[in-house]
C-alpha cells in the first residue's frame, strides 16, 4: 500500500490520467509522419544534415507539433523544471516566453568529466551579496548555443557531494556567460549542441531554483520525465 503511494506521489502525470490506447498512439505516429511530410521536405532536410544549422524557421512549427530533440530540452529540461520548481515570481517572470516559442530553454547538468555520474560536477557557487558566483563549464548542452534561460546545477558545498548540488537559472545577458562553441556532430544534426562556460557569472538570488543544497532533488525529479521522452528518439 505504501509502496504504491509512493509511486503515485511520484510520478507527474495529473490525477486520473489514463494512458492512451494503442488507437490512440497509432494516430499519433501518423500525425508526426504526416507533419514531417509537410513540413520538413528532403531539400530542408539534407541542408540540415549538412550545415547542421538548426531551421529557426521551424521552431514554432515543430513546438506546436511537440517533436523534435531540440523543443524536447526546451519543454522537458527548462520549461517543466521552471514549472515543477519554480517560484509565483520565477514562473510570471519566465514562463510566457518561454511557451510562446519566443525564448529558448535549456539545462546544462553534464560536463566533460561527469556524464551519467553527474553528481561529480565540478561547477562551482560561491555565495555573495545578493546571490552566487557562478565558475566552470557545461558540455553537450542542447539549445546551448541559442538558449534565453539555462538551468544549470552548480556545487554550493564541494564536500557534501548530492547533498551540496543547487539549481540556477542563468540567463543569456549575463556577464560571464558565453557558449564556448556549437558541437559538430554525428547524429542529430540540427539540433544546436553546445560547451558552455561560466566565468564568474553572478547570479542574483531571485533565479534561484528550488532551495540551497537541494538541487539533486530538482535534478533527479526532472530526469524521471526527461530520460522517459528522450528514450523515445533512440526506440525510433
Ligand atoms: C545529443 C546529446 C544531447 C545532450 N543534451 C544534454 C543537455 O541538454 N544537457 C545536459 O546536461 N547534458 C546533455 N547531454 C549529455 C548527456 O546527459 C550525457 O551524454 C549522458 O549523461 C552520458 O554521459 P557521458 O556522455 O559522459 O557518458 P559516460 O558517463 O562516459 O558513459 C559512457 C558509457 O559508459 C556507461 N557507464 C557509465 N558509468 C557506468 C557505470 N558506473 N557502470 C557501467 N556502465 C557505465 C554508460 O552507460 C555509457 O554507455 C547530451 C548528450 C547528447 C549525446
């Protein structure tokens, strides 16, 4: 019975949610084939195979439709973590451009030595007057070269390992913030993938995301639903 609970209380899908039938997933298949068939012709498609220039023009379009790696981290890895932990503020402040398609989102977790044990991060946080110091890069971030607002996981307490990790939102305008440079790489081409380097970049206290030293808990509630929607790519 608790166990049960418990994995009720986890999951983010809305009370009463019933999953869709295999009708129901059929007609979605089709309606992705069809948008695809539509919208994204060969001529855009291999020039996007080979420039691997991310077709702004699409953007909207394939945010309405809901596809594709790049609206993914938007939705999935920025916007539903704004929505999950954000604060009233944070949300009215971010959100509408954000679902209007008129800002891009991201999260940057991963670094060049801490992929799948992102918990070894070595991004730093120092506290100062009004926020936190923010030191060190990000690598593999999609949307990394284009984002507005990232989510990014810094350490406040090197020593405390999980329990020393705090979510952030940095934004684009920031000083100290650059995207070193966009990937170029074998498969989702495309979709613009970026390294991501944090020089001394204040963050002032209102983008503080969720609490100090809790970010693993952010993180890890985030990636219930991320690693479930990005599986979806790779199954075809
Ligand atoms: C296209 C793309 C987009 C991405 N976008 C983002 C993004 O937007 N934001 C972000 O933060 N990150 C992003 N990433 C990074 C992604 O999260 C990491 O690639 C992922 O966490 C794996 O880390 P890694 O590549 O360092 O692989 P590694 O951790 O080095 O793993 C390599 C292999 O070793 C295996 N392995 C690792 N540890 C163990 C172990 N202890 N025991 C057994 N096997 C193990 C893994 O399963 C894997 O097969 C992206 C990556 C890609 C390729």
């Amino acid at each position: 019975m608790l166990l049960h609970l418990r994995r009720a209380a986890s999951t983010k899908h809305p009370r009463g949610f019933a999953p869709p039938s295999a009708e129901e997933l059929g007609e979605l298949r089709e309606r992705v084939q069809e948008f695809a068939r539509r919208e994204i012709p060969e001529t855009v498609a291999s020039r996007t195979d080979r420039e691997n220039e991310f077709p702004v023009e699409l953007w909207k379009r394939l945010g309405n439709a809901g596809i594709g790696l790049s609206y993914a981290a938007h939705s999935q890895l920025c916007v539903n973590q704004l929505s999950l932990n954000g604060s009233m503020e944070q949300k009215q402040r971010l959100l509408p451009g954000l679902v209007s398609g008129d800002k891009v989102g991201a999260l940057a977790m991963s670094e060049h030595s801490a992929g799948s044990d992102v918990v070894s991060m070595r991004t730093t946080a120092k506290a100062t007057d009004g926020g936190w110091i923010l030191n060190g890069t990000k690598m593999w971030i999609t949307n990394g070269p284009d984002a507005d607002y990232i989510v990014v996981y810094a350490k406040t307490d090197t020593q405390a390992g999980s329990r020393g990790i705090t979510a952030f939102i940095v934004e684009k305008t920031f000083s100290g913030f650059s995207c070193m440079r966009k990937l170029d790489k074998l498969g989702m081409r495309g979709s613009n993938t970026g390294e991501l380097v944090f020089d001394n970049v204040f963050v002032p206290r209102d983008n503080l995301l969720g609490k100090v030293n809790e970010g693993v808990r952010v993180l890890m509630e985030g990636l219930d639903l991320e690693r479930l929607v990005l599986s979806a790519g790779p199954l075809g």
